[in-house]
C-alpha cells in the first residue's frame, strides 16, 4: 500500500491478517474487528469484486455480528466468480455452513476446494471439522490421517483428529493426538482444554487436574474450557466459560452444536438463550 495506496487486493490482506489475528487469539476482538471491517470495505470501494475482501466481510459478518444473512450475500458474491479460490470455499464451509448446520454442504465445498489445492493444509482442517460435524467421526480421523502424511506437523490435524477420536470413544488414541498437538503448539490451548477433556474421560484424574490448573487462569473463557466442563458435568462453571466465549466472540462458538459433549445440556434454558443470541436454530 506504501507503493500503490489504491491496490485492492492488498487492503483485502490486510483485513486477513487483523481477522486471523483475532482467530489465533493474538488481538481481542474489540481492537480487531474496526481494523478488518475497515480494510475489507476500502477494498471493496476499490474492487466491487473483490472475492477476498467479500470472503473475509463473510466470515467477519458470521463471528462478529452473528448476521446470516449479510454472510450468505458475501459467500455468495465472493463465489460468484468465474474461478472461484478454494480458501473462498474453505471459509464458505466453515464460517457459514457448518454454524447453518448444513454439513454435507460443507464437505462439498471442502472438496471442491481440494480438487483445486489438494495440498492446502487448512481445507484438510476444514474437510475433517466438517466431517466430524456430519457425525462421520471414522471418516474425519481417516481424512486427517491423510492430511498428515502431506504434513506431520500441522498441529490443527492433530487437534481435529483427536477431537473425533474423543468423540468416538477412542479416549487413549485421543489422549495420544491431543498431546502432540499439544507439543507442537503449546501456546494453542484448544487442544490443552481438549487433552484435559480427554483425561477425564479416560479416568486419569492426575493428569487432568494438572491441565486444568494450567488452564482456568488465562484461558478459561472460551468453547474449550466449556468442553472440559460439559465432559467434567460442571455445568455452572461450562455457562460461565460459553458467557465469556460470548463476550469475546471465541472463533470456535458458533459451532457449538457439533460438539456431542454439549448435546446433554440442549435442554438448559442458558443453552437455548445462547443459541438465540447467535441467531442459531437448534
């Protein structure tokens, strides 16, 4: 921008970078999504067709403002292209389809995508989410099991893979993927929460204790938090993690519904009051 100050497609990176600064918990939210929104419409000022810059304002109107509507006219213009860019796709299946619930969409569009850029570690992590969101938990660890003979270090495989595993039964495989994502990422507490989830349904008190400790101080408002107390049946404690989740807009929240460990508590009045909140249909 230094050199051109009216060149679109940089303005649309821009607004990736601050939104992926919020997603990988770096910024709050209240400092990133002025900036994104920002950078995003003057680049659409520029270029009405700005797929980038419709993509991000997509999945920005998805986890900031929980506005369906605005997100689908973004998707759909993004895609509306005559060559669509597979990340378009990825986030469409993402940020859209999977909080609308509309799984076997999702995978489609995951699949598409890889046909374009089957070597795209993040439309594998999106295919796998979007997977274990249809209930195909053999399936998604099969296509993460994939995925990492592209890659063995992407740490959100390893993480995606054990949330299936977990949710499947496979609690001592789970415990395996989960700490090597772990060991791969130790700042990502994602998979931290999720070990810990996974050590209380192994039996293994020790070693869940010791995570949670680890955890409560700086992490324990978010979906993960709130998974290991679902998982733990703390439920005051897993309200007050999604509440907080909620104040922060936690990237993760809105796919709540595809976490079996939530599905007991479906009939909570906080549950049904959290969903209304997002716009979400249960």
């Amino acid at each position: 921008l230094a050199i051109d100050p009216n060149y679109a497609p940089a303005y649309s990176g821009l607004a990736l970078y601050y939104y992926v600064q919020w997603v990988l918990d770096i910024r709050p939210v209240g400092e990133i999504e002025p900036l994104a929104k920002s950078a995003a419409e003057k680049a659409l000022a520029l270029d009405p067709s700005a797929g980038e810059a419709h993509s991000a304002l997509g999945s920005m109107a998805a986890a900031f403002d929980y506005d369906w509507k605005v997100s689908e006219l973004h998707y759909r213009r993004a895609l509306a292209a005559e060559t669509v860019q597979p990340r378009f796709r990825y986030s469409y299946a993402v940020h859209y389809l999977l909080p609308q619930r509309r799984a076997p969409e999702a995978i489609e569009q995951c699949r598409l995508a890889l046909e374009t850029d089957p070597l795209s570690m993040i439309i594998h992590w999106g295919m796998v989410l979007s997977m274990h969101a249809a209930k195909q938990y053999r399936e998604a660890i099969e296509c993460a099991e994939k995925a990492l003979e592209i890659d063995a270090n992407f740490h959100q495989i390893w993480f995606a893979m054990g949330l299936a595993q977990l949710t499947s039964g496979l609690t001592q495989k789970a415990i395996a993927s989960l700490n090597r994502a772990v060991e791969l990422a130790p700042w990502f507490y994602t998979s931290a929460w999720s070990l810990a989830a996974a050590y209380h349904q192994a039996g293994d008190r020790e070693h869940c204790e010791e995570w949670v400790r680890k955890l409560e101080g700086s992490h324990g408002h978010s979906v993960w938090a709130a998974l290991y107390y679902a998982a733990a049946g703390e439920v005051d404690a897993m309200f007050e993690a999604l509440d907080g989740a909620y104040r922060q807009r936690h990237y993760f929240l809105v796919h709540i519904q595809d976490l079996p460990f939530f599905d007991r508590y479906r009939s909570d009045p906080r549950f049904a009051d959290l969903l209304r909140r997002m716009n979400l249909q249960p």
